[in-house]
C-alpha cells in the first residue's frame, strides 16, 4: 500500500505541469510579476502560498458544512487573512531583510486568485486531507514556476544566484564580465516576468499540444 | 542552360525537403517564380510582391546608410580634432578616413543584424515548415541605423533575437506582429543596457573609450559626444555649436542613421513617390509634433516656465527644429509607416500620425533622463493603432446607416419600364 493513493497522488502532480496555476490557469500572475527578480524572494513567496494555502485548504474544509454559502467568501477572507498576517509576522521577526523585499506582496497573498481559487473549487467539496494535498500540490504549482522565473531573471539581470556572484564581479570586471558580458537590465523589471512566463506557457504547450486552447 | 532554368530545376529537386523553405527564400530573391496561375478563375496579377516591396524601402535606406557611415567616421575624427574651422563637404566630410571609421564600426552592425535577425527566421522558417518571410529585410537594415554607434554586436545579436523572436515570431510571423520588430529591438536595447543605448558617450565612436582610458588614468582630452537632445535636457543649449544647416543635413552626433533630415526627407519622398509608405501617417505625424511644440513654446512665451527648470531647454527649443534633431524624422518616415502594425483605415492613419508626433514631443520634453521618445510614442501608438481602426469602421457604418435611413428611393423611370410593368399589374 502506497502512501498516497493514485487519486491522492494526481493532487499533487497535476498542478505541477499539464493543470499549473500560473502557466495554464493563468492565476496568480500579479506576484509572479512583482517578486520574482531575486531568487530568495521567489523562494520565500512559494513556501508562504504553501502554507497559507496548505493550511487555509484544511481549515476551509473543515468548516465546509458549517459555512453558509451566502457568506463563504467573507469566512474565507478571514481564514486566508489570519494565515497571511501569521506569514507576515513570521518573517518580519526572522527575515527582516526579505520581508522589506517582499513588502506589501505578502500581504497582498489575500488576494492571490489561487488560493481563493482552490478553496472554492475543491476545499468547500472535499475532505480535509485530499484538501490539504490539493493546496500543497497547487502552490507547488506555483512555486516551482516563481523558482524557474526567478532563477533566470536573477541570473541574467543582476548575475547572482540566491545574493551569490556565479557570473563574477560586474564591476571589478572578473569572470564572465571580462569578456565584455553585462547585465541585462531588463530582467529586474517586471515585465521581463511577462515574458518569461511566457515563454515557459510556450514551451509547455509546444510539448504537449493537448494544452493549447481552442479558439 | 540558363541559371533562371538551373535553379528551378533544384527547386523541383528540393520540393517537400526539410530545406526547401530555405532554397526558396534565396530563389525567389533572384527570380518570380515559374509557376503561372491556373486557367480559369480570378487572379490578381501584381510585380511588387513583398519581396520588391521590401526593396524599395531598403533603397530609400541606402542613401541613410551610407551618409551614417561618414559621418560616424566625422564625428569620431571631430571629437579628437575639433571641428573643422571652414567646413567643406568633399574635404572634411566625403574622406576616405571618415568612410573607413564606417566599415568598421556600422558595417559590423549591419552584418550582424542581418545575420542574426535571417538566421532565427530561417529556423522558424525550417521548424514551421513555412516559406521564409521577407519581413526581416527592412527590420535588418532599420535595427542598424536606430542604435548607438559604440552598440557591442553581441548586445546587438541578443537584441535582434529577441526582437524577432518574441516581437512577431510568438505573434505567427511577417505581417501578423503588433509591434514594429525593429523598435521592439531598440526598446530592449534601451531597458536591457541603458548605459549603452543614452548618456553622453555612446553616440561617437571613441567617447567610451577615452572615458575608460581617463578612469584608467590616462592623460588625454575627454571627448563629449553629447547629442542635442542631450544638451537641451541639460538647459546647456548654449553651449551648443551646431547651426541649423548642421542639424537638417546631419552633421551632428546621434544615433547611426537617424542624423541626416535632409536624406531622411529624400527617402520619404521617394516612398510617397512609390507608394510604399503612407503620406497620411508622414504628413499627421510632422503636424502632431509641430503642434506639441507649438505648446511647449507658447508655455515658454508667456512665462509659466522659470529658466531654471529642467524642462525649460526642450520646451524653449524652437517647435520646428524638433523635427531636425533627434530620431523623429527617421522614425516617421521609416517606422511609423510601418503597413503592418499602422493603421489600416486612411482616416484612421490620420490620427494615429498625428498622436505619434505629438506624444514624441511630450516624451521628449518631459523625459530629460532620456530626451528621446519616438520610439516610446510609436510602440504605444502601434497597440492603439487597432482600435483607432475599429473606432474609424464603426463610425463609417453608423454614418451608412444612417444615410440608408434617410435615403428616398426613387424608382428607376428612365426607359419607361417601370410605368409598363405598373401597367400590366394594375
């Protein structure tokens, strides 16, 4: 007997590539835009959504039968707001630094489509531990996507990985900078995210054409 | 036999290869095609398929590029000598040493921008399965002419790459991209490397290397190669020692191929003359500016900007000479008439021309960090240009409506018809 049955399993695979909240659902995209220069910061954004939606996802489906529809949403603005300002304080106390960094984003996870995406659509429906597989799968999802975006907007716009120098010293001129290599400035603003984002939405369904829409 | 006959005869050998898009782009270079069209049926028979088309706009630039090489090589010569005390054309300017500053430095760029920019569309070409689109052929020669003399090629190459591929290959190629690909490449340039793209030393060749030389400790003469544009941002008009025959027949410091109105003008009117080009856009656009400047001047005149704000030496600029300095003729001639992401309707064309000329002026009044803006004003004009289209077609059907409401029909009596056929049913 397997850990996770087959069905249990899809919760977590699925959104990781052929139903991925950023690339295929296009949710989630103002964050992936705003935070995702630096690498820490995509890393930190990812692990926040993972909790917030991990833990928010159980909570919901806890409460699924006791919610009345017509004020759903407003129980789960709370759920989601609570676990946000828990985030919050977390990494003010710890991470002070980054939480600058990440500034009003990490409030603004109340508003991340995702998460009130998935408690609408599968919490509200489901018991609490396919929930909390399905919300760990999601910002998984996500996560992974704000990992690639960030990787490559750090390394090609500031030249670092995680704060660390890989391409040398743009300014004493060493390793790859001595050939003449700059930084590309266009990768710090967000709208470079755009395009990357972009081009991993194009690539994945030049891999899979069963993802490209019909129109 | 012939190399016409020679070379349908490999295309035939090559038809339905892998390669054959790649054969054919250079075959149709040469020759039209030998296939005719079916009997029976309609066709339109027209010469100037894309590919002439094409030509024709790459001719108009010929006389841009090959002044932009002199003066490249003029101004290098002039940053290091001083100018020349009473300057003739065939002596200072038609030099030998200027044209060879030339090939060295904006030939480069040219090879570069070509190679590169035809090199991702025959991939495409060849991934797709597709024909090779001509699209890129004044795309090539336009992305030269528009960056900085001192651009590294590799900068260049990254740039074109990405403009060609994200600018209109994701979009499905020639004729179906929203924004002009060569000015998707300057935008990139400009975002991705600013150092490189405006300041003070990238416009002559040599500046940024003097300036490193004197970093190193070196001691020569700095050189400026500040633009116009760039003096005027910093209220140091004054300073300036270019006349206005300078300016209109490109004397000055600038981008490669923007700086010459006078051969820019001969183009232009050699488009309008083809028909290649739209007047319409031309002629609204140098109206647009010229009214943005009109404003600026009448705000200086009645005393609403102090001489000591920053705004003061582009906004004091006569509204005329905007025309002469900088890119904005280059890029209304040759940019905003682009066919494809223009406006299609001829009322349409008129205000899209116009909002380019206009909204340039704004930027490079109120954007003294980067006193150029033509490209911005064309790029954001090129995603309005669909909807001033739209607007311009609704407003047609309304009127035509409109007019079908009003309309009297009369019956037609001229041969007595209708009063026989009256007859006969009464």
């Amino acid at each position: 007997m397997a850990l996770l049955s087959k069905k249990d399993t899809n919760l977590i695979t699925d959104p990781l590539a052929d139903n991925n909240p950023i690339t295929i659902q296009v949710l989630g995209i103002c964050s992936a835009l705003a935070i995702t220069a630096e690498l820490k910061a995509s890393l930190v954004m990812a692990v926040s959504v993972m909790f917030v939606l991990g833990a928010g996802n159980v909570v919901i489906s806890l409460m699924r039968n006791i919610i009345p529809s017509k004020i759903r949403i407003i129980v789960q603005l709370i759920v989601v707001a609570t676990l946000v300002i828990i985030v919050d304080q977390v990494l003010k106390a710890y991470q002070y630094e980054l939480s600058k960094t990440l500034a009003v984003f990490v409030g603004l996870i109340i508003t991340n489509c995702i998460i009130m995406g998935r408690f609408e659509a599968f919490a509200l429906a489901n018991g609490p531990w396919r929930s909390f597989l399905d919300g760990i799968g999601n910002s998984l999802g996500y996560g992974i996507i704000l990992v690639i975006v960030g990787f490559f907007r750090e390394l090609l716009g500031s030249g670092t990985l995680f704060g660390y120098p890989v391409l040398g010293d743009p300014i004493t001129k060493t390793g790859l900078y001595a050939t003449g290599y700059e930084n590309n400035g266009f990768m710090i603003i967000p709208p470079a995210a755009l395009i990357v984002v972009g081009i991993i939405i194009w690539v994945q369904r030049s891999r899979n054409p069963a993802l490209v829409e019909e129109n | 036999m012939s190399l016409k006959s020679k070379l349908h005869e490999l295309k035939l050998k090559y038809q339905g290869k892998k390669m054959a898009p790649a054969f054919n782009a250079f075959h149709t270079f040469l020759f039209s095609p030998d296939e005719t069209t079916h009997a029976g049926g309609t066709h339109v028979k027209a010469a100037d398929d894309l590919k002439r088309t094409m030509n024709t706009v790459i001719m108009a630039l010929i006389p841009v590029l090959l002044f932009s090489m002199f003066n490249a090589g003029y101004q290098h010569y002039s940053a290091i000598n001083g100018f020349p005390a009473d300057f003739s054309v065939m002596n200072d300017f038609l030099t030998w040493d200027n044209f060879w500053i030339g090939i060295i430095k904006v030939l480069p760029l040219v090879v570069v921008s070509y190679g590169v920019g035809l090199l991702v569309e025959f991939i495409f070409a060849v991934i797709k399965g597709h024909e090779v689109e001509e699209g890129y052929l004044v795309t090539g020669m336009l992305v030269p002419l528009i960056v900085p003399v001192d651009t590294p090629l590799w900068m260049l190459a990254v740039a074109v790459v990405f403009g060609v591929v994200i600018g209109k290959e994701v979009f499905g190629g020639t004729g179906m991209n929203i924004l002009n690909p060569a000015l998707t490449i300057r935008a990139f340039l400009f975002f991705a490397y600013p150092t490189w793209m405006s300041g003070d030393k990238v416009w002559v060749y040599g500046a940024r290397e003097r300036s490193e030389e004197i970093l190193a400790g070196a001691n020569v003469d700095a050189i400026s190669g500040e633009t116009i544009l760039g003096y005027l941002a910093q209220n140091k008009g004054a300073e300036m020692t270019y006349s206005v025959s300078d300016m209109f027949f490109g004397f000055i410091p600038g981008s490669v191929g923007e700086t010459s109105a006078f051969l820019i003008l001969l183009g232009g009117l050699f488009l309008i003359y083809t028909k290649i080009a739209s007047w319409r856009i031309m002629v609204s656009a140098v109206i647009g500016s010229l009214v943005m400047g009109l404003i600026f001047n009448q705000i200086v005149d009645f005393g609403w900007v102090s001489e000591s704000s920053k705004f003061y030496g582009l906004m004091s600029f006569d509204f005329w000479k905007h025309l002469i300095v900088g890119g904005l003729a280059f890029g209304i001639v040759y940019m905003a008439t682009d066919p494809v992401t223009g406006s299609q309707t001829n009322k349409g064309k008129w205000f899209y021309g116009f909002f380019i000329g206009f909204i340039s002026v704004m930027i490079r009044v109120f954007n003294p960090a980067y006193p150029e803006g033509v490209f911005l004003a064309i790029l954001l004009m090129n995603v309005f240009a669909p909807t001033i289209d739209h607007y311009v077609i609704r407003g047609n059907i309304k009127n035509r409506m409109k007019r079908l409401k009003n309309a009297t029909i009369y019956p037609k009596d001229s041969d007595g018809k209708a009063e026989e056929l009256k007859a006969e049913t009464v």
